[in-house]
C-alpha cells in the first residue's frame, strides 16, 4: 500500500485557519525538513498511528517523555483512578508530597523541589531564584542550548531558533537581553572571560549538561567540572537544565551520570509521564528564597496538578525500581547507533553520530560536532531529505536536524533493525 498522508493535509489546512500556522509549537510545522505535519490519532508502545492510518515506529517519546513507551499499562490505570477521583483540586494534595519525596530521593543534591506545569516555567523560576538569592542580575547561558521561551532564554537559543533561522527575537527587549551572556558550548575559556569582563555580576551559568537542542552534543572531558569550580569561587549559581536528561539518563540524571553537583536543576518531561509537567529543586539555602519561605515570588495555579502527579510518579517509581531500564535503553541506542554507522558508512555518506544514553543524533559531516557552530556546519539539507525518506518508511524522526532523538523501552530490537533496513535504501 503506497503512503499517503491525505488526511493529515486536510487537517493541516484546516488546522490554519484556527491555529497560528496550525501548530500548538513551531517545530511541529516541518518548517525545516519542508512538507506538512503528521497529525497522530493514537500510540502504543514503540509505534504512533497518523490520520491516515500509516505505522510509524517512534524515536521522538514525545520529545523524552514517553521513555516507557507509548501507552505503558501500569500509567494509564493510575491515571484513569487518579481521574475518577478529581482532575484538579487548586489546593495541596498528599500525591504532590509523594512527587517531591520521590524526587528527592533519586535526584542528587535535590533538598527542596518545586513543581510547575511546563519546562520553560522551570528554567524562569530557577533563573529568577538565582537572581534573588544573589542580588545580581546577569546570566551566562550557552550558544545552541535552549531554556524554554522566556525572554532571557530567547539569545542563541539553539534548535527552535535555527529551525526558523531567526536571530533576534521580537518581543524580547534589549534590556533584558542585554543581561544574558552566551558562550560556546564546550569553550570553558570563553566562559572565564565573560566572569572577569562582569565580574560581580553573574547570577547564575545556566547549561543543559548534555545538549539536545543542537542535536545530541556532550560535554567535553573537564568542562563542567570546570563550571562548578567557577561557579564556587565567584558565588555564581549553577544551573542544570535538565528538562531533558533528568531521570532519562539514569535515575539521577546527568548529575549522577557526570558526577557534577549543580545547585539548581529543573526538570520536566520524563517527570510528568505524558502529561504537562515541570519543576525546579535544589540546595535548601537556596530554595528556601522561593515563597512563602522567602521573597523570591514564583505562583501557578495548576502546579502539582493530582493528575499529572500521579502519571510522573508512577513514572519514575518504575523507573527507580527497575534499573536495569536504563541499561536497556543504552543497549537498545548502541545498537541503533552501531547500525546507522555502518549502513552510512558502507554508502560512503559522511557523519558523525553523537550519543549519550537512549538519546542520539546523526549529524551529516565527517567534523567532530561539539558546539552549535559545528552542528550548523553539517549538511543540513542531507538530513531534510533523510528525514522524509525515513518518514515515508514508517520512522518517525525529529523534524529537524538540530534536536536530540529519544528513545523508549518498548522499542525491540526488531524495530531497530527495521530503521537500519530504511537507513539502506536512502
């Protein structure tokens, strides 16, 4: 049966005329890769069914949160009895002290946590907190590293930003612009020189500890050890983004994986199971600036939502229980990066992969990609096509050639081996 997407070009056109470019978020448009949106209908397991009824195996999760995989039995049911028994309270639930023991327990250097509704709001909220607890105003961010879409994240922002090829961002003013600093990913000296020339200044170094929104991207060796070392000698609070990495990499995050205490984390996806979940945590000295202990003001009237709540804790109560998870997942991503390597390679096409866990990205150069100006300098238009070759081959990619991959549990190895198959015949 041949592909088509008939459906999903219907819903699209109709999607616009309601839906700002008929997308709930910008990546979503294909704006990169070209063509239209898929519209889903259902997922289960390792695979997402469109409008149309065409398979797609799923290397997305949902950008991470799926890392069970679709549908997973034991999530639905504690989701379906939290609902029968209240979908929102705006008041505090005993569900949303289970949260923050589990978290705190798994998570180190976790005292205190705070539960908010999306990514963005965590990294906002921890980046306010930071400039309470120090008094100062600057912050030093990384080029390719995205934060969410508050305006002080909006510099260099990595994938979202270079989707669209936007470099300024309307809307964000120049004042508040003006106090983000952005250095190189992996360029400890460009970040020493930003603390001297603003010595007094800097707030907070915010990083993602392992970068997704430049494709897959790692720290070099000694690099965030030097951060840390850093961020101690000047007072300066350091940030782990871990929106991504927490609890998919291992059951601590990047922090356990790299063993680099940060000062603030914040996290969100993998957290919330599925649903719209985010939070920010860390050192009791400095949570304890957060109201109503302190006078750091951070508010939202859904946080600790009884439903989301119940979907990220029983996420991540699997996943803590059952650790050999993770090495599942790197098993199932070595073998999946082992295959694109020698399938491209045996087609004489020039790339590197990156990989880090169950998250991976294949970059089309043969140049180490390190940094976002490495990443920029691969064949971006390679992988446009690589993407709807694989898309027509029922693998659903990332749409764009500056974001990580994730993979699930119930991913088999049959299902790798498929996408290598695909892989061969582009």
């Amino acid at each position: 049966m041949a592909y088509s997407i008939q459906q999903s070009e219907s819903l699209f056109k109709r999607a616009q005329l309601s839906i700002p470019g008929g997308v709930n978020s910008p990546v979503r448009a294909f704006k990169s890769v070209g063509g239209n949106p898929i519209f889903m209908k259902s997922a289960k397991g390792a695979d997402m069914y469109d409008a149309d009824g065409n398979q797609y195996i799923d290397y997305i999760s949902s950008w991470g949160p799926m890392i069970l995989g679709h549908g997973y039995k034991d999530v639905v049911e504690a989701i379906q009895q939290k609902v029968g028994e209240a979908i929102s309270f705006g008041a505090p639930s005993e569900m949303e002290i289970m949260m923050a023991e589990l978290i705190v327990s798994m998570a180190p250097n976790v005292d205190l946590i705070r539960m908010v509704s999306s990514g963005t709001e965590a990294c906002m909220s921890a980046i306010r907190l930071a400039r309470g607890y120090t008094g100062k105003n600057k912050i030093i961010k990384f080029d390719g590293c995205y934060h969410g879409h508050a305006d002080a994240f909006l510099v260099k922002a990595g994938s979202g930003l270079a989707t669209f090829n936007i470099q300024a961002v309307p809307g964000v003013t120049g004042g508040v612009a003006s106090d983000t600093l952005v250095a190189p990913y992996n360029d400890y000296e460009a970040v020493e020189k930003l603390v001297n020339e603003n010595d007094g200044q800097i707030a907070a170094i915010i990083i993602e500890p392992v970068a997704g929104n430049m494709g897959c991207i790692l720290p070099k060796p000694g690099f965030l050890e030097s951060l840390r070392k850093l961020c101690t000698e000047k007072k300066i609070v350091f940030v782990f983004d871990e929106v991504m990495t927490g609890f998919r990499l291992a059951a601590g995050g990047a922090q356990q994986v790299l063993g680099i205490d940060a000062d603030l984390v914040t996290y969100g996806k993998v957290i919330g199971g599925g649903m719209p979940v985010g939070a920010f945590g860390g050192k009791k000295e400095i949570m304890q600036h957060i109201a109503p202990l302190g006078n750091v003001y951070q508010a939202g009237t859904l946080s600790g939502n009884p439903v989301a709540m119940t979907a990220g804790f029983t996420t991540l109560s699997i996943l803590k229980n059952n650790p050999n998870i993770y090495k599942e997942l790197e098993q199932k991503t070595t073998q999946l990066n082992e295959g694109l390597h020698k399938t491209l390679t045996a087609k004489g096409i020039a790339h590197t992969i990156n990989q880090k866990g169950s998250m991976i990205s294949v970059h089309f150069g043969a140049h180490a990609v390190t940094s976002f100006e490495t990443a920029a300098k691969c064949e971006i238009s390679l992988f446009n096509k690589f993407f709807h070759h694989m898309l027509s081959s029922g693998i659903y990619l990332p749409p764009s050639a500056y974001e990580s991959w994730f993979l699930n549990n119930a991913l088999s190895s049959s299902d790798i081996e498929k996408t290598i198959e695909a892989v061969s015949k582009f």
